[in-house]
C-alpha cells in the first residue's frame, strides 16, 4: 500500500484478488438454495438469514464477474453464474415482468415493489456479466430490463426516471434521486459496452445531459440529491444537502462518457464537482472523503463511508487522468492510502461499513442490503486499469 507522503499508488488489483473477494467466497455464497447471503457480520459470521435483496444479489454478480476479468480464480465467474441463476429464478415477476425488490432466503418474494434503483443494478450485472462470460442470453435479458425502465419507470412529461412503481407498474414514487440517475447510467454505459455497437449511447447521453441541465447547483457548481417530479430541488438548506460521494460518482461517470463522446459540458461539469469535493469534502488531517455537508459550506457529517471512498479513489484517479491536475493525484493517493489503512479491516478481510472522522472503526459489518463487494471491487477494478493508462502514457 502506499504509504501517507509518498507518490506511490498501492496495489489496489492485488488487494481486491488477496484480502476482499476471497472473504465473500468463502462466507457470503449460500451453497444450500443459491444466490448470496446478505447479512454478514464483521467475522463474515451471518447474522440474519431472512431475505435476500435484489441490489445486493446483482451487485456479487457483477463483483464474482469483475474479479475473474481481473485475474481471479475461474470459479469466481461460476459463483457469478450461480448468481445469475437463482435471480432470473426467483427474482423475475412472471406476471407482470421486471424484478421483485427482495426474497425470503429459499426465494419466496417478500417485497415485491418495483423500485428503479433495483433494475439499474439488474441491468448492469447481466451487462457486465454477459460481457465477461460472453453469454448472449443474459445479454439480452439486461437488454429487456432497460426497455422496462424506459417504458414504466421514465417520466415522459418532466423528463427523468421516478423512483418506484408497485407490483402491475403503478407508480408510487413519482420524485427523482441523484442516486437512481447516477445507477441508470452506468447500467448503459455497461450495457453499451456489452452490446458492442453502441446502441446505447445516445440514451447514455441522454441521461448525462439530465444530470448537467437538471442536478447542478447553479451558484456552487455542485450536484443536488432530491427533486419534486417538476425537479424542484430539495433541501437546500440541509445539513446533508450535498453528499459528496455521489458528486464524486456524478464527475466519474460524466467523465467516461466524455471519453467517448467528447462532450465538453461532461467533462466541465465533472470537473466542478470534482473541484466541490476538494474544498469541502475532502479531510486533509487525517484521510478520506467526509460524507456530507450544507450547500458552499464545510463538511458537517464526517463519518467516513466506505462506498465514498471508492467512488473517490475513481474519480480523482480518472480526474487525473484527464486534466493532468496534480491535486487530483494527491486526493486520490489520501483516499486510498485512509482505506487501506483504516477501512480495510486486517483481522478479517474486506472493509468495515464505516470509521469515525480520525479513522476509527464505528459500522463494522461487512454484509447488508446496501454493502456487498460491489464497490470495493468495482474501484479496484476502475483504478487498475486507469493507472495502466497513465503508466503506458509515461
């Protein structure tokens, strides 16, 4: 790992393969009725068997397929499609289409809403999937998932995706999240990637003028996290008005598709965001990225999240990248080095959920309806191939 003071970026692939993905082989497949178990505690011990969630069922999907394209064992990619299994299994309404929102654990639906969240993660699993195992047939099952989303969950008369529906596709949820636009996303970008001939990329671009025209803070340049249905933002005046991991997020993923579309309010935006993150976000004195804040103020929640951090690690790493301003390299170095050393939990592999504002341990379990391996393994994964660029660049 690199350690604090110097230039070195450390071993993020090695450590993904070595200490993170091999704690979630060996405590969270469910060797009796398929899928993944959710609920693990810090020992990887489970801690409630009772249902399974369609988020974190797609996310070590992704995580399994991830790791073997990055060298891991073979079997990772059939823990992957065991996975995939017991999801188009159990998870898919027969009877009025889409997915269900969470299981019991054998995978009876318990909850059965249609949340637009849950089918951003069901299309960029079987994306991702598909792409790496070169199966057709997921392919075209995220394929279907996506016209769903265009055709239940979008908003034709303001613009945008609502954020649930109820099982026959009634809406009930009709306001708009960063969060749910930041997912859609990067489900198209995955599923553009994996159909291989762009078919996708306009809708891609669709969505990230959404996020340029619509999400941004005029006066600070920041993103903004809720919005009326007529996009009213919501708010302001909030002590958690900005969070800082979905800027980051935003600026990681308007930058890719700057890449490959050479769009400069992409790739402006982002910077702002960026640039947002490094005067109010980021903790200089000991690590890491806060976790919330007022509009144009300091941050005030300063919990250390583990998903923000890898958002960061990506973000600053490909802002970098991109405008070759050293402060980004800095950020990234601070926030990888505060992981390894303070999220990372060494008795037992993987990542605590979270650490106080000087790096102490405060959530320490591993596995939730929220946490999976997705993010760890999706920065590792982001940041190899990043610093191979810049190392082939030099």
């Amino acid at each position: 790992m690199a350690s604090a003071g110097t230039n070195q970026p450390p071993d993020l692939r090695g450590h993904l393969l070595q200490v993170v993905l091999p704690f979630w082989e060996r405590f969270s497949i469910d060797r009796d009725y398929g899928g993944f178990i959710t609920h693990l505690a810090r020992d990887g011990s489970v801690t409630d068997f009772s249902e399974k969630f369609l988020v974190m069922q797609a996310r070590m999907i992704y995580s399994f397929s991830a790791g073997a394209e990055l060298g891991g064992p073979t079997e990772w990619l059939a823990l992957a499609d065991q996975g995939v299994a017991f999801l188009m299994r159990h998870f898919r309404d027969r009877v009025h289409d889409g997915w269900f929102w969470s299981t019991s654990r054998q995978g009876q639906p318990t909850q059965i809403a249609k949340r637009t969240y849950g089918h951003a993660f069901v299309v960029y699993a079987l994306a991702e999937y598909s792409r790496i195992a070169h199966n057709n047939h997921v392919l075209a099952s995220a394929a279907h998932t996506w016209s769903l989303v265009n055709a239940r969950l979008w908003d034709d008369q303001s613009g945008g995706a609502i954020e649930a529906c109820d099982r026959a596709w009634q809406p009930t949820e009709r306001n708009h999240t960063m969060g749910t636009h930041l997912h859609l996303l990067e489900a198209l970008l995955a599923l553009n990637d994996a159909e291989g001939r762009n078919h996708f990329r306009d809708q891609g671009c669709a969505l990230c003028d959404l996020i340029v025209e619509r999400m941004v803070e005029p006066r600070h340049r920041c993103a903004l996290e809720r919005f009326a249905p007529d996009w009213t933002p919501g708010q302001l005046e909030a002590a958690d008005a900005v969070n800082y991991g979905h800027n980051l997020e935003a600026a990681w993923l308007l930058l890719r598709a700057h890449r490959a579309a050479d769009a400069p309010a992409y790739r402006e935006t982002a910077r702002h965001f960026l640039d947002y993150t490094l005067q109010f976000g980021l903790d200089t004195v000991h690590g890491g990225v806060f976790s919330h804040g007022p509009l144009g103020e300091p941050g005030v929640l300063r919990e250390k999240i583990w998903w923000v951090q890898t958002e960061a690690i990506v973000a600053f790493l490909l802002g970098y990248l991109v405008f070759r301003d050293k402060r980004y390299w800095e950020a990234f170095l601070n926030v990888a080095d505060f992981c390894l050393r303070c999220l990372h939990d060494p008795e037992h592999g993987e990542w605590f959920a979270s650490t106080s504002e000087d790096g102490t341990p405060r959530q320490t379990g591993k596995g939730s309806e929220w946490k999976a391996a997705y993010h760890v393994t999706q920065a590792c994964a982001y940041a190899q191939q990043y610093l191979s660029e810049l190392e082939q660049a030099s």
